[in-house]
C-alpha cells in the first residue's frame, strides 16, 4: 500500500525525530511510565506511522463496508441508513412490574426489548421450587408459564419490535413462549425479530446457569437453529457470547478467541447435524462487551469481524454473503461499575458506548450508573438511554462509516489482536475444539490467571480505578435504590397455583409424556415444547421432564 521509498523517508524522519525534539523533552521531563500497554498486555508504542503497517494491503485486510472481510462493517451506510438498535437489559420482580418498564422505555425512545430473566427460570426452577427461595425476581424477571410471558408483553406488538432474550439453558423453552404469546396476539412467527442467547459453551466457561450436559445441550441448540431456519426465520437462533466470558476476567483478546472457537463448535455441531451452513449461519450473531480502554476495543471489534468472516469462508465453506457477517450486540461493562462514586460510571459508559459505536455494533445496552449497587432505578436507565442517543445524534461519529479505520495505531492493533486471537483458536483447535478445552479446563484456567493479573494490579496501583484506589472521597450511604419486594416470591406461588388449577391436567400429562418420549429419541424438540408451552405446563415442569432424559451437568473444579 505504501512506497517503499517513502516509508524508508519515514523511517528516516523518526529517527531525527527521537534523537531531536523527543530527547529533549524526554531529558526535562520523563514520560509517566516505562511501559504502555493496552488492556489485553498489548505494547503500546508512543507513535504509529505507516512503517508500523508497511506491509499493509487495503483490500485484504479493510476492503470497504458490506464487503468482505467486513472490518468496516457489515453493511455499506451502517449509521448513515439506520441507527443501532437500542436496548436496555431489563427485567425484575414479576411480568406486570417489568411490562411497566418496558412500556416506560419505548416512550423514552427505546429501539428495542432485552429481557432479563430470574436466576430460577434462568436455571430452569419454577417459583414455588425450594431452590428458588429467596431468588425470585431478584436479578431479572420470573418467568414460570405462558401466562407470565403474555403478561411481560401485553401490550407490546411483537410484529413490531424485535426482542433480545439473555437465556440459554432453557432457550427453547423461552423461545416456545414468545411464538406462543406471538400467535395469541395474531403474530406469525415468520414475522418475529430478535434474538436468543443460547449459548451453553460459555455457560460452562464462566456464567454457570447451565443446567444439561453438554451433548443433550448442543442437541437442543441445533434443534432450534433448524426449526427456525424454517419457522422463525427472521430470529437470530444464537448470540454467541463474549460478554460473560469478558466479565469473568478474560482480556479483549481472549474474549475474541474464546468467543469465536464457541462459535465454531455451534457451526460444526449443526453441520453434523445435517444442516447446511448456508442455511443456519445468517442467523447467528454475537454479543460482546465493551470496556474502558476504548481503542482496543475499537480494534477489538474490527478484528472479530475480518477473522470470523475467514473462518466462515475458509473453514466452514460458506457461500452467502450472510453466512460471513459477525453481527453483533454489545453491552457496557458491569464490572467495571464501582460502588464508590457512582456518578463517574455514567462517564465509563458513554467510554464504552461510544467504542461499540466506533466499533460498528448492531444494537447497544447502556449499563446504568447505580448497577453496582442495585438494579436501576428509572432515572438512571434513563440518562443510560440518554448517553446512546446523545452519541448518536449529537457526537458527529455516526455520520461516516468506519471513522477510525485507517489510522495507523487502529490498523496496526486490529492485526495484533486478530493475530494473538487466532494463536488462542488454532490451540484449542488442535486440543479438538471449544467443548474439549472447555472439558480440559483450559479456558477457565486462562480467564482466571487474567483476572488475578488484573485485580493484583488495581491493588498495588499499578492500573488506576478511579475513586477506588485513587481520588477518594468520603461518600454518604446511597439513596433511593430499587429494591425488589420480598413478596414476590409468594406472588407468584400464587399465581403458578392458579395456572395450575385452571389448566387441563390431562393435557399437560399427555403433552409432557410426549415430549419425554420424544427427548429419548432423536426428533426436534421444539415442536413438542411448543405444544407443552401451549397447554400451559410449567417451566419447571418441562426442565424437569428434560432433567430426567438428560441428566444434569456437574462443573468440575478448576485449580
């Protein structure tokens, strides 16, 4: 790309440079620290020129947007032709709670639903469950039958609005539900957009809500990537996630890696299921995080897409254009969120927003400034809405595509972060994919050592948190924070034992004696949780029956 005349000019220039002004100033005043590095270690060179991307070729690694590689994005205008998408996480206490939130978001200017569920329905327990005392409607909204979920979404067109869902061991069972709620509502469900998450590999990594063995898992994944490419087939099946795997204490690059190598044992699972990759993977997308050091992880982003577009076409065979796109969701980063002055994490999100933006991201979430103490209150979501809307229209950096794209550092890091993901996927490759590693414990022991690195050098200063180990203030207790109604749990014991007594008894027996039989062999499932959903049997009720078949994973331990 370069004349090589001209980069030795380059090079000749520097060197005066540092040898003249650079040391003169360096004499006077040395520069903060030895070593700069970004948040994946990294080294940071004090200034890019192009001799730091000399062997660059524009059309191999940028190409232009809506074309392969797709580092510049995924389609040609991106913000110039449609904003991103905005989402706020929501979902607490009970669907009539959380229904009033939603209903509050969409007037405020929301683009689009996420919800989130309990830790008891994440995990597959009905409310009035033992294991479930205390947990109900603490950390997302429960969920135990269809009529928890028409109430979530009374009111709410779903033919006119997409809906992100953050579950995934019991996905299917969430799935059946929307569809069902849908068609009430006279809905098709060739008609519903949204998402998923459905991805158990990193559950096993590092969120833990898992409930079925890992082979049962994959079954039931590829169960709904095949059902949908035929029934719902405007829903992204999967969002393969890189944000829990981030917030467990991987780096920028590890996320990449451990991500993408997930998200080629999904592609493989359904190809040896007998499903063509051109039919399932348009469908996919992904679900990253976004962190303070903004631009690693702008560069973070343009490198997931070039690689994942190239292991698609190179790896998997993929033809369509679709098959190739890593589209993607992200989140701010909860754990960055501090406790201790609250405020300044209204200024870490618009950080780790404006990287998403600049990144290229399909649809955002905004955490909100008090989400280290309590879930959010409405007049924080609101300024976290506020933050994606005033970058949108009020910062100019949605105006061109791929506003960095091009400057030395950015080119120069999105090579050394795709280069040091791909060494992370060509060893777990070789360990015989995600789920081995996963099994070896490799990936976890990774995460883990990042997160020790990370934490003992916040503790000994040597990586600055603001008004945590530095710039600290004496603080009154907080004010006015949400806080769930400890009744809720018996809410809705009470409203499970009305579904029950309501229902046809007989029915649900059948429809679950079915779908029993049908997990003991090799059928689809999801049409019989549809018809379990449908005859308003449980959450529980339909885990439990999968339980049985399946058995239930134990996490081995990692030391």
């Amino acid at each position: 790309m370069f004349n090589k005349e001209k980069i030795k000019q380059v090079k000749e220039e520097k060197k005066k440079w540092e040898e003249g002004s650079l040391k003169k100033v360096l004499d006077r005043f040395p520069e903060r620290k030895e070593n700069f590095v970004t948040g994946s270690g990294v080294d940071v060179e004090r200034v890019y020129t192009p001799e730091d991307i000399e062997n660059f070729n524009y059309m191999e690694k940028l190409g232009y947007p809506g074309d392969y590689p797709y580092t510049r994005g995924v389609q040609p205008t991106m913000y110039r032709g449609r904003l991103w998408t905005m989402r706020q996480y929501a979902g607490f206490a009970t669907a009539e709670e959380t229904n009033k939130r939603y209903k509050y978001l969409l007037e405020q200017g929301q683009t689009g639903l996420s919800v989130a569920f309990d830790l008891p329905t994440q995990i597959g327990y009905d409310s009035d469950h033992s294991m479930a005392q205390g947990e109900v409607g603490k950390v997302g909204v429960a969920i135990d039958s269809l009529k928890d979920m028409e109430i979530l979404f009374d009111g709410i067109p779903l033919d006119k609005i997409s809906t992100s869902m953050t579950i995934n061991a019991p996905a299917a069972i969430l799935l059946a539900m929307y569809i069902a709620v849908a068609e009430k509502q006279g809905v098709s469900s060739d008609k519903l957009r949204g998402t998923i998450q459905n991805d158990i590999l990193k559950e096993y990594i590092a969120r833990g809500t898992y409930i079925f063995p890992p082979e049962p898992s994959m079954r039931l994944i590829t169960n709904i990537f095949e059902f949908c490419s035929k029934n719902v087939p405007r829903w992204n099946t999967i969002s393969i996630s890189g944000y829990h795997i981030r917030e467990a204490g991987a780096t920028a690059i590890q996320e990449v890696a451990f991500t993408l190598a997930d998200g080629m044992a999904y592609v493989k699972a359904a190809i040896d299921a007998g499903l063509d990759v051109d039919d399932f993977a348009p469908r996919l997308s992904f679900f990253f995080n976004a962190h303070n050091d903004l631009l690693e992880e702008v560069a973070k982003f343009r490198a997931a897409r070039r690689l994942w577009a190239r292991i698609m076409k190179e790896e998997f065979g993929a033809k369509k254009e679709k098959s190739l796109m890593l589209r993607f969701h992200t989140q701010t980063a909860g754990s960055t969120l501090t406790a201790q002055q609250p405020d300044n994490n209204i200024v870490r999100v618009t950080i780790q927003a404006l990287a998403a933006v600049l990144g290229g991201t399909q649809s955002l979430h905004t955490n909100s400034r008090d989400e280290a103490l309590a879930l959010p209150t409405e007049d924080s979501v609101r300024i976290a809405l506020r933050t994606q809307q005033i970058i949108a229209h009020e910062s100019g950096v949605a105006e061109t595509v791929d506003p960095l794209g091009g400057s030395y550092y950015i080119e120069s890091l999105t090579d050394e972060i795709e280069k040091k993901a791909l060494e992370y996927i060509e060893k777990i490759e070789k360990m015989g994919g995600a789920p081995r590693a996963i099994e070896s414990g490799y990936m976890q022991q990774e995460i883990q050592e990042s997160a020790y690195r990370y934490q003992k050098e916040v503790e000994e200063n040597k990586r600055i948190v603001v008004g945590v180990n530095k710039y600290k203030i004496e603080e009154k207790p907080p004010q006015n924070l949400l806080k769930v109604d400890p009744e809720v749990g018996r809410l809705q014991e009470r409203k499970i034992k009305e579904v029950k007594e309501n229902r046809d008894g007989e029915r649900v027996r059948t429809v679950l004696d079915t779908l029993n039989k049908a997990a003991q062999g090799n059928e689809n499932l999801m049409p019989y949780i549809i018809d379990a959903v449908k005859a308003y049997a449980t959450l529980g009720e339909i885990c439990d029956v999968l339980r049985n078949v399946f058995g239930e994973f134990k996490e081995s331990i990692i030391l």
